[in-house]
C-alpha cells in the first residue's frame, strides 16, 4: 500500500486480490467450502496469496486445502467454514 499524507491507494497486488479469484473459487468448490466475500477480505494478504497458490488436486492437496481453509476462517470469524451442499 502506498501511503501519502493526503491518500492511501492500494497496489494493483492488493487491487487484484480484493475479490476472490477464479482459481480460488474453483478449489473451494473442490473442497465444498462456502467462503464469504467478507471472510475473504479479513484474511491478509499473505492469506490470500497462500490460497492463491496452494495446490489442491491430489486427495492430499484437497484435504490440506480444506482445513488450511477452514483453520483461516476460524481465525478470522470464531467459526467454522461454511460448508457448501452437494450439487
């Protein structure tokens, strides 16, 4: 974030990870986990880019990516991650 006394204007890194990505949506759909777009931005941004970039095809990865997942949002709401239902 770039900071001046007169405005603070986030970087296009920050800009971009304000919603959550493609590639993070379809791996929550993977591990049937309802991220809400307010848990998304509580998480830092260290947070985001984790998920960003932790794989998740193998069952191994799939599990890991859930409970990484559902171990943030505890962290950031109190509660579990929200399951999604079966489609």
């Amino acid at each position: 974030m770039i900071v001046g006394w007169w405005l603070v204007t986030p970087t296009e890194e920050e800009q971009s990870l304000e919603l959550i990505p493609r590639a993070v949506r379809d791996k929550l759909d993977r591990v049937r986990i309802k991220l809400h777009l307010k848990e998304w931005q509580a998480l830092t941004l260290a947070e985001r880019r984790h998920l960003c970039d932790l794989p998740c095809n193998s069952l191994e990865d799939v599990r890991r990516y859930a409970a990484e997942v559902d171990e943030l949002v505890r962290r950031v709401t109190g509660k579990p991650a929200e399951r999604a239902g079966r489609s």
